[in-house]
C-alpha cells in the first residue's frame, strides 16, 4: 500500500469534502453566500469566480482521517468536516474585525470588502449552517462541536486580554496562560474535527476523546509555529508583513519564552516592548534571549504528544515545519 505524503492527504481530503462544502453554503441566502465563497476564496467581490488559496484544509484532513481511523469509509467524516470548516471560516470572519486586520491570504479581508455588519452576518450564517450540518448525525456529534466552540471563545478571550496585559510584574502573562490560550483559540477545534470524525465513523468513546486530546496539542503546537512565522516567517510565504506581530506588540510564545529568560537581556526586552523600538530591534534580542529556540522547542513536545495518536501522522511533521 502506497503512503501518501501529508500534501496529498490535504488534497485528497479537499477533494472529497469540497462538493459538500459547496452544496451547504449554496443554501444560504444569495448575497451571504457569496460573501462566504469570497471568505473560502471561491470569488471575488461580486461573484466572479476564483480560485485563490482558502487555506490548506487541515480541520477537514482530520475529520477524514478520525473517520478512517475508526474503520470507517473516508465519506463517513465528510458531515464532520464540512461543520469544522463552516465553523472554523466563521471564526477567521470574526477574528478579522476584532483585530481589525485588513488582509487575510493576501486579499481584502471580508469585512474590509463588504463591511463590518456585512462580515459578522455571514459569519453567523456559517455558525447556524455547521449546526444544522450536524443535526442528523446525533445530539453527541452537536454537543462535540458546541464544547469546541466554547473552548474557542475562551481562548479567543483570553487572547484579547493578553493585550491589556503588562509586559512584566506580577500581571504579566506567562507561558503556561499562553499555552491554555493555544488549546482553546486553535486546538479546540482541530481537536473537535479529528474527534467528530472518528464519532461519526463509529469509534468508540475513548478513541474519541483521545483524538480530542491529540488534537489539541496539535493546536498548540500550530499555533506557536504561526508566532514564528509571525515574527521570521517569509511575508511570500505567509501572506504578513515581517515582523507584523512585532509591530502589534502581540505576547506571542516567542516573546513570552524570551522575557522569562534568567538574563539581563531579558529586562532589556521588556524595556524595548514598552517603548517605540522598531521590530527589527526587538526581533533580535528576542532571538538572542532565547525565543525562537525556546518556541521551536514547545511546538515539538506538543507535536510529540500528538503524535502518539496514529490517525493524526500523515500531517504532523508537515505542519510543524511549513517552511520555518
């Protein structure tokens, strides 16, 4: 049997779930719908059809992948992963007003193309159309994705209290608040697709909640490679501006792990975060403090730990790398 590489996963995967994908948003009221394809990158304003990148599909590779896992056929995990996706674009839309970012994937972002109120209706419009995915496949499969979802909220808030929060003293965020941000902000839903999957593939409640589990240490590792990339990453690459989360003075695990380092080049740090020093300044003493390894380091040992589950190895070594 050939093993496929963690690309032609993603590709397989997208090409059994986009029809379903598709068929769903064509059930939303027109104008809500072409606001959705334009999120999922499949027009341009207006309607004219597109084909720019709406991400690699990982959330819908997990939810196949938890199907098969359990023995089932790969179309068993289809219903999980076209809620996963609806629910997870719906959170880009609203995460995209709440840190006013202009583009996402190099192109407008939705609420800079339609509006605010525009971007927040369609993306509740994803929330019901993921439930309403769901509805026949149980109330256990809806109540997965409702503890994922509240899961995300709160690491979505906790998220923009970090900002309120001082760079050093007793208030300052730590490293282990950071990795409980991650869980619930990225790894509750990548959790909650490889768990839907395998549920709705039949698996049995403790292969369930260990792929839950996997999941979100997945998640954690994901999201500490992104303020890598945030910070190092290539803008081509990406599709941000170098050192853009530097500029926003955003507590990423690189700069948290950099200001807890026992060194004075640590309280240097924290002095520059507090003033106006420029990003390439401050991205140096973070890497001379220790951040970067530090943070490359972490997202291993989550990923260590999500490689324990079998289901989830086809795409672990690709996420963790994504051209770091």
């Amino acid at each position: 049997m050939t093993t496929l590489t963690a690309p032609e996963v993603l590709t397989r995967c997208r090409a059994l779930v986009r029809p379903a994908l598709r068929e769903a948003v064509g059930r939303l009221h027109p104008w809500v719908g072409e606001m959705a394809a334009y999120s999922f990158g499949w027009c341009e304003v207006g309607g004219t059809p597109a084909d720019a990148s709406g991400g690699k599909g990982v959330r819908q590779a997990l939810a196949v992948l938890g199907a098969e896992s359990a023995g089932a056929p790969a179309q068993a995990g289809v219903p999980a992963a076209v809620a996963v996706e609806l629910v997870h674009v719906f959170s880009l839309l609203h995460d995209d007003i709440m840190d006013a970012d202009p583009t996402r994937r190099g192109r407008p972002t939705a609420w800079k193309a339609y509006g605010t109120g525009p971007a927040v209706l369609t993306g509740d419009a994803l929330f019901a159309l993921a439930v309403e995915t769901l509805a026949d496949s149980g109330a256990g499969a809806v109540r997965l994705l409702s503890t994922a979802l509240l899961d995300l909220v709160r690491g979505q808030a906790d998220d923009l209290l970090f900002a309120t929060r001082p760079w050093r003293g007793p208030e300052r965020v730590g490293t282990q608040e950071y990795r409980g941000m991650a869980e619930g902000k990225t790894g509750a839903l990548l959790g909650c697709a490889a768990a839907l999957g395998a549920l709705l593939g039949g698996a049995p409640p403790a292969e369930v909640a260990a792929l839950d589990r996997a999941g979100r240490q997945l998640g954690v590792a994901f999201q500490i490679v992104d303020d890598v990339l945030g910070i190092w990453g290539d803008p081509l690459v990406t599709g941000k501006p170098v050192h853009g989360d530097l500029r926003e003075r955003k507590k990423t695990f690189p700069v948290l792990a950099a200001l807890a380092a026992p060194t004075p080049a640590a309280a240097r740090l924290a002095r520059l975060l507090e003033s106006d020093a420029g990003p390439e300044e401050v991205a140096a003493l973070v890497e001379k403090c220790g951040g970067r390894a530090a943070a490359l380091a972490e997202a291993r040992r989550h990923m260590a730990s999500a490689e324990r589950v079998e289901a989830l190895r086809p795409l672990l070594d690709h996420l963790l790398r994504r051209d770091l």
